[in-house]
C-alpha cells in the first residue's frame, strides 16, 4: 500500500473513490493528465460498491447486479494510469488547493491544478428515543459489515424508516439467510399525493422496475408496518424493544437489533470547511453545495461530483464524475479533451440518469417528528446533548449553530457534526421561527477529520513553514 504521494504535486487530485471519484480519474488520467486518487477505505467502490475487490458474498445474486457492475468502472481507474491511494484520510483542503492526507499515521501534503470532490453521502439523522443504545445502528452500517464479512442479523431484527436502500438492505439480508421480524415504514401517507404529479417520469425510469420488484421480494417474507408516526427503542443498557405508532395504535415489539434509516444527505464537511458556498435544498432537506452545469464550485479550481453534489445516485454519480473531470481536461489542456466524448453526450446521460429522482426525493422526504426531536432525545451523540438542551441554550440566547458550540459543545466531537448538524439547524430555526438557510450550519475548519497532534507536528515542513514560526 503506498504510504505517500509519488509526486508533490499532479494536474487533478480526486477525493473518494466511489462511483462519481472512479469515472472521475478514469478520465482525468486517460486523457494524460497527472491524476491522484485518494480514498480513506481499504478498497475502491465507495458505499455503493464497498468491498467489490475483497467481498467474502461471492454468490452475485446475494448483492445484485448494480453492485457487481462496480467491477468494470473499479478495473477501468486501475489500468488508467491514475495513481490511487487507499486507507488515505484527506483532513485539509485550501483555497490554494493543497491538500493534507494521512496515511499509516503520517501525515503529507500534495498540491493540485484542479481538485475534485467524491466525498458522496451520509446517511441523515435518526434522532429517535434511544438510538443511541447499543443494538441500534444505521442500514448503512449494517450493510458495510453485510458487503465487507458477510454478516447478517441472526436474532430479533426491526428495520425501520424509508427511502430505496431501505428495500434494498432488506432484500440483501434475506438472501444471505438473516433475519428481519418487521420493517416499520415511516414514509407519510401525503407523500404518495405530493409525489404523484412526477410519477411518470418516475415509471419510465430504470428504478422502477427494480423497486417495485424488491418491495414485492421483502414483503412475501416480512411483515411490513405502514404509517409509522411514532417511534422509540429502549432498553437497560442494550436494545430490548421498539415501540411504535400506527393509526393510533401503540405497540411494542421485541428487538436484538433496530436499523435505521431517513435516506442520505451530501457528505459536505470538507466542502464547507475549504469555503466553498453552500445552499439549503428544501426539497432534499440539507445542505447542498452551489454549483455550475459542469460540477465548479464558487472556490476556484474545486468541483463536486456525485452525491456531494447532491443526492442523485451510482448512476447519476458516474456521470457528474465524468463531467467534471471533462471540465477539468478542458481547462488544463484543451487538446486532449477532444479526444473524450463530447460534453453534450455526458449531459444528455445525467438527465437520464437522474430521471425519476424527484419523485423519490418528494415522496421519501422525512417527516418532521423524526428529523426535530423533542425533550431527552438526544441530538449531539459526541458530547450527548438533548433536544431539551439545545432548546434552553436558545432561549438564554443562542442564534446559531456556531453559538451553540460555546453553550453546548454540539458538533465538537469526533464526528464533528455529521450525526447532528442538520438536526441541530433544523431544531434551531424551528425554535427561533426561521429558515434553515438563515440558522446557517457549523463553522468547519481542518482538520476535518481526527489526527493526532504528534502527526501534525510530524507533517514536513518547507523552510518557508520554519521561517513563519521564527519570525513570529
């Protein structure tokens, strides 16, 4: 495994290595350009295609055709010439495009003519009454710990939430022989009439067929709840039990094992802490960067591509990665991009690839109960900070989320905001009567991901760093 960069500096450096960052370098390196491809998990695919190289689930009908055909796109980055750098966490990136990497414990910088960020998507918030128990995780956990060793539930599982990778986990599991004793499903009935005038664009997209045929494959085998309005895990000191509401109805249900899911949100914390200008979206519910048609950001040098760039798909991804990697060809050496597809060809593909989504992003949008909690749930998980909390820290005068660090430390920890930011602008306007946009989100700075101060004091320095400290 390469512990350092080859070079100091290379025309494109891609961050993320899952569909959008493959196609990204992919074309950014057979067009001639110096590429580097930096990915923090041990192996190339993203979620979306997490462990396609080392995957124990060798039978392809287990995970399904959309993850196997990661296969070409991973092979295609590998022969293209880009240099490719896993278990690399990228916690700086500046306006001057220079990047900190750690790898191994140590820690480098490399510079860049263009970047391009792959970062992709988090799952969002789940703040429920006792999500933080152990025995409660995200479907995108599981499905990790399902794609890289093969694990499935074996005792008393609950699924609950909505949105595509919802079914999909579900079908996922069964087919590997675990267990789910119900799924509750929190999708809102007025839902299916907001989303009913894009549904025709929906039907005659490829996600169709493919949906309507894993719902039908879960629900034969697991009994499904609709119209979950209420929903809480307890237990002393490990999940226990699940109790939710439906038509007016409580129950409680026996549980090993809760999973949870709202769909995803752009993963934008390296974004915002290199500056780059982002907007609430209040179809997708969260922050999403503000872009030009080939992915540019408002940062000079900097695009975005995939579901950072907002929450589209593998498919959508792909092509956005190409884009922006076009884009990029063009303005570094305008011969060689006449040797890719044209530009207009990589448009034409996104409105295909992204026919359908605002049929699934109107009728998945979560409901507001299970975004803005109340009371003792807890919101910030770091520093376990209550909606409660939070509420009182406003009335006594905080505005933001900025100023909330300094009564609550929220967003402080190692996550720095990623399991509670959105919840936490949410919570905040919703207190003080006004817009997400204007609440604002966390103020980020590098480093963006944990690293120990003997690695930063360990990153080599030029006597240019050396002469800054001496001089004062």
């Amino acid at each position: 495994m390469n512990t350092t960069a080859r070079h100091d500096s290379y025309d494109v450096v891609v961050i993320g290595a899952g569909p959008a960052g493959l196609a990204a370098a992919t074309t950014a390196a057979e067009a001639g350009l110096s590429t580097l491809l930096l990915d923090e998990n041990a192996g190339p695919g993203g979620q979306v295609w997490r462990a396609i190289a080392s995957t124990p689930v060798r039978d392809r009908n287990h995970l399904g055709a959309d993850y196997w055909a990661g296969s070409e796109l991973v092979e295609e980055a590998r022969s293209s010439g880009a240099e490719i750098i896993q278990r690399a966490t990228v916690w700086s990136l500046d306006r001057n495009l220079e990047i900190g990497v750690s790898v191994g414990g140590a820690s480098f910088f490399v510079k860049a003519r263009r970047v391009i960020l792959a970062t992709g998507a988090l799952e969002r918030p789940f703040p429920i009454p006792g999500w933080t128990l152990p025995g409660v995780m995200t479907a995108g956990a599981a499905q990790t710990m399902l794609k890289s060793s093969g694990l499935v539930p074996s005792g008393p599982t609950v699924i609950a939430g909505q949105g595509p990778l919802l079914w999909l986990l579900a079908a996922q599991i069964l087919r590997l022989g675990g267990r789910i004793d119900r799924i509750l499903d929190t999708t809102e009935r007025r839902n299916y009439l907001a989303a009913l005038p894009h549904a025709f664009a929906f039907m005659t997209s490829r996600y169709f067929a493919k949906g309507l045929a894993l719902m039908k494959q879960v629900r034969a085998k697991v009994p499904v709840v609709t119209g979950i309005s209420e929903l809480a895990a307890a237990g002393d000191g490990q999940l226990a039990t699940v109790t939710y509401v439906s038509g007016g109805r409580r129950e409680t249900v026996p549980a090993e094992l809760l999973l949870l899911h709202q769909g995803v949100v752009p993963n934008v914390n390296l974004a915002m802490a290199t500056g780059i200008e982002h907007r609430w979206d209040d179809l997708q519910l969260c922050w999403s960067p503000v872009l030009d048609r080939d992915g540019n950001t408002s940062v000079e040098g900097i695009a975005i591509a995939g579901d950072g760039a907002g929450i589209g798909g593998a498919d959508a991804a792909i092509v956005r990665g190409r884009i922006a990697a076009r884009a990029a060809v063009e303005a570094l050496a305008p011969a060689a991009a006449a040797r890719l597809a044209p530009m207009a060809s990589f448009k034409a593909s996104l409105v295909k690839a992204e026919r359908g989504r605002i049929f699934l992003d109107t009728l998945f949008r979560p409901a507001p109960q299970f975004r803005i909690p109340s009371g003792d749930t807890i919101v910030c998980r770091c520093e376990e900070v209550s909606a409660r909390d939070i509420l009182d820290a406003v009335a006594i005068g905080a505005t933001g989320p900025n100023q909330l660090k300094a009564y609550r430390r929220t967003g402080m920890g190692p996550c720095q905001g990623r399991l509670c930011g959105l919840t936490v602008t949410e919570l905040m306007a919703q207190a003080r009567g006004k817009s997400p946009q204007e609440i604002g989100y966390y103020r980020l700075r590098a480093p963006v991901k944990p690293i120990t101060l003997a690695e930063l004091a360990a990153v080599p320095k030029t006597e240019a760093d050396v002469n800054a400290v001496v001089r004062g």
